[in-house]
C-alpha cells in the first residue's frame, strides 16, 4: 500500500478535559491519546470556571481552553468557542464531537466544516428542560450532519427520544481501561487509613454529589444496613453540604466519610481498597459509569441500578454484582446486607467483575474500534497505513 509521511489531523472537542475529573474527560483523553499513534491530534474545550483562554500540552496532546465567563445550567458561557473551534476544524480531517455540549453542536453547524464529523454521544440531555427546547432543532440538525454516531451501549440507543431516528449511524463502542494503568497505583490503603473500625467492611461512592449520582439514597439505604460498615464518599459537588446533614439527621455521620476530589492514583487505590462499590444514580443522564469498571478491574462487587441506559449492562446483575431499582432505598439496602453477609458472594462477583472488564473492556480493543470510525472514509484511514 502506498506510504503517506503526513498524518491526518483530528480535532476532538467537548466541554472540558484533564486535568478535570470526569467519565467524559476520561473518553476524550483517552482517544487523544491514543490517536495520536495515527493521528496529528487537538483538543478544544472551556475553562472551568471563568477565565481567559489558555493553550498547554496535556501528555502531548495541544490543548485549547477556550474562555468562560462562567457556567449556566451546567454548560460554560463561551462566545469564544465558536471562533476557536472554526480555525481549528477548517485544518481538521475528521472531528469528534463529545455530546451533549450545545455549543459544539453550534459551532460545528456555523464552521460550515465539510469533513468527516463524529459525534460521541454519551447522554441525553434530562434535567435541563428548558434549555433542551432551544437545544431541540440545534441537536437534530448536528446528529442528521454527522457521519457516525458513537455510542457506549445499545441502550443508549434505545432508550434515548433522538437517536432511533438515526439507528443506521449509530455504532456501539463500549468505554475501555487500560489494565497496564491500573497496575500502576501507590499501593496505599486510603480507606483501611480512614476507618473509624478496622474491623468495619467499606463501602465506596465515587463521583461527583449532584442530583443524579443518588447518594442521598445510599445514605438511605446505608442508615438501614445491618452489616458491620462503613460509607465512604469519593467525591465533591453541590450537595456535600446537604449530605453531610443528612448523614447527621440519620445518626450515621460517626461512619460515613466524606473524602472530597481526589486525584486518579488516589482514587485508583481506593477502588482497589474497598469491599463493595456502589453507583445508585436515580436519572438518564447517568449513561454508563466508567467508575464501574475501575472497581470491576480490581475484582470488586458492584451494585448500580436498572436506568434503561448502559448502567446495568456494565455490571451485570447476579454475575458480577447486583442491581436494584433506582431511587429504592430499601432495595439498595437488602443488596447491601446481602453482600456485607457473603465473603464468598462478594469473592465471586468480584472475580466475574475482573475477567468481564478483560473480556469486554480492554482499552486496546476499544481504542482499534474506535480509529476504524474516526479515520474511516474520505481516504483518512489509509494516511495512516503502510
């Protein structure tokens, strides 16, 4: 086959990125890091929090962070995107949007950018509904523009009001870990270091404490265990506050611990340190839950909840965990004695939990899918071939 010394240029572009924590600045950095092999590779996205617009190398990769002027219904106020994203899309071979994020949508449809688009959907849009009316005809205009739709899960598909219109552009990539990375920790013992009880069995939340995450609910639930644990939120967010009074009221604040954000080794160790995790998100927007397979990969059991998203097809119910109804506080808590109870349950799972991560996760085999889709088409993919 021919040889081509230039690489194709992809631009990935979403709302935020490393150094912020999160299951879609993880994909997004993962991609880039990865394509870059093939790929002369950006990234566009905002500042958190207001600020002017930076420019730095995160790994390698140039990184723009276009200005804010702060942050409205969960999405930054950038004019400055628009224009970023033009100068950078105009030079691109492909671009992968990371949706939703509506000022992508809008700035990909003014760029007037003939290319190969991708579109990274990791979520509807749930609770801001009345954003979502404007956002409607914007989002319908970009998915019929793109030339392929990624998608964690089949559910995504399903269960979302838009996508089934485009079923013949959607292709289903699951999110992967890298195995190598996570043998990579500090080896600490965050948890062990932070019980009250030594002899306590601990139970780990981690993500962000907003509405959908339901850890009001784990702590329901939590107040109604009758197993010797205890609760340990990783984690920071608008409704610490509210949690930690919750924990009081419920006469449990003695054995929930609030950690607050924590770096990835940290949180990496303290996958590897707990006994059971737990994702009880209550709404849609939770689409997946990347922080399942990090637990799984360290043979941990998982107890999610049965959203009609990817969320229970992540960890799968009676095999590698357990799931239970969202928002069913007494649900969660007879799960969470039924492990608690069981080191030979809890063993079995987590164990299931491991291989099915290998199996079914592994980076190496998302990240080849997932070069097929962006450089696929237009003659992309063989600029980066022998």
């Amino acid at each position: 086959m021919e040889r081509h010394s230039e690489k194709p240029r992809l631009l990935i572009a979403g709302k935020a990125y490393a150094p912020h924590i999160g299951g879609i600045e993880t994909v997004m950095q993962q991609t880039a890091e990865y394509m870059r092999r093939y790929a002369k590779v950006s990234v566009l996205c905002c500042r958190d929090g207001a600020g002017l617009t930076k420019r730095d190398k995160i790994n390698g990769i140039p990184v723009t962070y276009s200005s804010s002027l702060g942050t409205v219904a969960s999405c930054p106020v950038s004019p400055s995107y628009i224009g970023d994203f033009r100068r950078r899309v105009m030079v691109s071979d492909a671009v992968e949007l990371h949706l939703p994020f509506p000022i992508a949508d809008l700035s990909l449809l003014l760029s007037g950018y003939k290319g190969r688009v991708a579109v990274a959907w990791h979520s509807d849009v749930v609770r801001q509904r009345k954003l979502l009316k404007l956002y409607q005809p914007l989002m319908k205009r970009l998915l019929k523009r793109a030339d392929v739709i990624i998608t964690a899960t089949q559910a995504h598909i399903d269960s979302s009001p838009y996508l089934p219109d485009y079923r013949e552009k959607c292709v289903v990539i699951p999110y992967g870990i890298d195995p190598q990375a996570y043998d990579r920790r500090p080896g600490q013992h965050p948890l062990d270091a932070a019980l009250h009880d030594k002899a306590a069995k601990k139970i780990l939340f981690a993500g962000r404490l907003v509405y959908y995450k339901g850890a009001d609910v784990l702590l329901r639930a939590f107040a109604k265990t009758q197993g010797h644990a205890e609760l340990f939120y990783a984690g920071g967010g608008v409704l610490e506050p509210e949690l930690r009074a919750q924990a009081q009221s419920l006469g449990i604040a003695d054995r929930v611990h609030f950690l607050g954000c924590r770096m990835t080794p940290e949180l990496r160790d303290m996958f590897a340190d707990c006994d059971i995790f737990v994702l009880p998100s209550v709404a849609n927007s939770e689409a997946f839950g990347i922080v399942q397979l990090e637990a799984m990969y360290y043979g941990k059991p998982v107890i999610n909840t049965a959203l009609p998203t990817g969320v229970p097809l992540v960890s799968l119910d009676g095999q590698t965990g357990l799931t239970v109804p969202p928002g069913d506080a007494e649900a969660l808590a007879s799960a969470l004695d039924t492990l608690l109870a069981d080191d030979w349950l809890r063993a079995k799972y987590g164990a299931a939990a491991h291989e099915r991560v290998l199996r079914e996760f592994r980076l190496s085999h998302v990240m080849q899918k997932t070069r097929e889709v962006l450089l696929s088409g237009q003659g992309i993919l063989r600029k980066t071939e022998d």
